[in-house]
C-alpha cells in the first residue's frame, strides 16, 4: 500500500514540479549558475523530492510495525 502512495504522488506531483523549476528557470539570467541549477532540480531532483515526499507521507498514514 505504501509503495502505490509514494508511486501515485510521484506520478501526479512530478511534472508539476517540472515545469515549475523549468519556468523559473527562463526568468534567470542566460547561461548562469542559477539557471543551470534549476534545469537541473527540474529534470534529476524533482522526482527524488517527491519520492522522498512520498515516503514522509506514508510513514505517516500507514506507519510500520
């Protein structure tokens, strides 16, 4: 059950996450260190955010024994 929680809120929550680092990252300035972090939060680390997310969130609603 808390494998199909953490997957479920990686598949919803992931692409959100996504465009939203992607967007901010049109607003940085062009070829800058800001920039190229959050292309890189947006592509590698959103998904590990959200499993890890996930986790939380299942430790929390079904706790182990």
């Amino acid at each position: 059950m808390r494998f199909v929680l953490i997957w479920g809120l990686s598949m919803l929550l992931t692409p959100f996450i996504t465009r939203m680092f992607g967007q901010v990252a049109t607003r940085a300035p062009k070829v800058s260190v800001l920039e190229e972090t959050l292309v890189e939060f947006g592509g590698r680390y959103s998904s590990e955010l959200i499993r890890s997310f996930g986790e939380t969130v299942g430790d929390l609603v079904l706790p182990s024994k």
